[in-house]
C-alpha cells in the first residue's frame, strides 16, 4: 500500500535516493538564505527595522542547508547537483513569484513594494514548508538518523511562517491590504503549479533510482495531480488566508544557527559522527 510514511521510508533506506533528497533539501534552503541575506541588506529605509528579522531568516535557512550536507556526510555521501527540473525555489523565480535574482544581485534599494512582495511570496512557500515538515514530524519524527532534525527544521518552518503572518498584517493596517491580497493570490496559484511539477520530477527521479514498477510510478503520479487539481479548486485559500498568530516577535531573537561556534547542537553531533 502507498503511504507518505512508506515512500520516505523507502527514501530514507537507500543511499542514491536519500543523496538526492538531500541534496534538493539543502539547494533550496542555501538559495533562501542567499535571497533572505539580500533582502535584509537592501531593503528601504522605512523598513529597516524588519532587516534583523528577515536576516534571521535567512540564517535560518542556512543552517537547515548544512543540517541536509551533515546528513549526507555522516553516511559518507557527497553533495549531488540539483536536477534543474527539480529546482522548486529557481521555477517559482521563472514564473515571476518572488523578488528575481537579478534584482538581488544589485546594489540598489529595494522598495517597500518589494518588501511586500517577498513576505507574501514568503507567507505562500514557507505554508507548504510548514505543512510537510509537520508530516515529517508526525511519521519520522522518533527517527533514529533525521528525527532530530526533522525536529529542529519544523519548529524553524513554523516560526517563518508565523513571521509572515504578522508582519503581513501590520503592512495590511498600513494600507498596503488590496497588494497583498492580489500578490498572495498570484503567488498561490503559480506555487501550486510548480509544486506539482517538482513533485512529479521529484518522484520521477526516484522512481528510477529505487526501481519502482510503472504501476508505482503511475498511482504516484495520478496522486499528484489529483492533489494539484484539489488546490487548485480551493486548496489554495489556505496559503492567502492572515490570521495573527499566538506568538509574536518569534524571528525577535538571535539567529541560533550563525556560522562559527554559534552551530546548533544537532549540526556538531551530525559532523563528530562517523563519517562526518
């Protein structure tokens, strides 16, 4: 029988499979704390008080990047380049979701515009982060090799996701409502489009390396478009819905995960393992 839980399993217990994995998982944290650490450098005067916060963010993310290579390297594996069609955070880029690296790239201001643009691109994307790591934590959680940092990356997802939440409904209050509402809507519809994509490529991928029978592969890939066709009729409401959560300030702190000896527990235990 299929299962989320069987199909990680199976990810999980095979050396080409979980290289891949891992290697997707630490590509899109890397380029979320590249884009976090440029928003929070440029970003315009009238929101420099969000600089510290969005950098924490990007720190973050940086460190969930080396969490997935110190995964890799205590089973002796090395870094796999990214198949590009499975490259979640440069398809949304193509689509015009987000701020475009280019834009990053120069030594100019962003707007507050733009400032907006990236918490709702961000509000979108780190719900469909949240949603899968608390699957993860729900199947894997107790796992002997990645449960602790299933653990550690959910609590992070959870927080970014409350940060965008607040954050956004302070700017909604500052008149900035009917951009959100249109942003997250576009961002949305162009997200789950191009999750189904990776999806599909993703499995794809894996179907090969694992040697899935075509009957597998298929009921796996009729389950991902049955998916996509669920939100694309209305599941995609939950990714543009604000609602102020129970915790505030939750990005307020010192990013716990800054390169040097600021490397959280889980990432030294990872690297003084065996084959690390």
């Amino acid at each position: 029988m299929l299962s989320a839980r069987s199909l990680f399993q199976e990810i999980v217990d095979n050396d080409d499979s979980f290289q891949l994995f891992c290697a997707i998982a630490a590509s899109g944290e890397t380029q979320g704390g590249w884009e976090n650490a440029r928003i929070a450098a440029l970003g315009p005067d009238g929101m420099r008080h969000l600089a510290p916060k969005i950098t924490r963010h990007g720190a973050d993310e940086d460190k969930h990047g080396r969490i997935s290579n110190a995964l890799l390297r205590k089973r002796g594996l090395p870094p796999l380049p990214v198949p590009p069609e499975t490259d979640y955070t440069m398809l949304l880029e193509r689509r015009g979701i987000g701020l475009a690296h280019d834009k990053l790239r120069r030594e100019e201001a962003l707007t507050e515009e733009d400032i907006v643009v990236y918490l709702a691109h961000s509000r979108v994307t780190e719900q469909r982060a949240a949603d899968q790591m608390d699957m993860l934590v729900e199947y894997f959680g107790d796992h002997p090799e990645v449960g602790k940092a299933i653990h550690l990356i959910s609590h992070d997802e959870d927080n970014h996701l409350a940060y965008c939440h607040e954050e956004l409904l302070r700017l909604v209050r500052s008149g900035y409502g009917r951009t959100i509402q249109r942003v997250l809507r576009e961002s949305a519809l162009a997200e789950i489009s191009v999750y189904r994509d990776v999806s599909l490529a993703v499995m794809a991928h894996m179907g090969r390396l694992l040697h899935w029978p075509a009957p597998k592969r298929a009921a796996l890939a009729a389950g991902i478009h049955a998916m996509y066709a669920y939100e694309r009729f209305s599941g995609w409401h939950r990714m543009v819905s604000l609602r102020m959560p129970e915790r505030l300030d939750v990005l307020g702190g010192v990013p716990s995960g800054m390169p040097g000896p600021a490397h959280t527990p889980h990432e030294r235990e990872l690297r003084a393992s065996p084959g690390a």
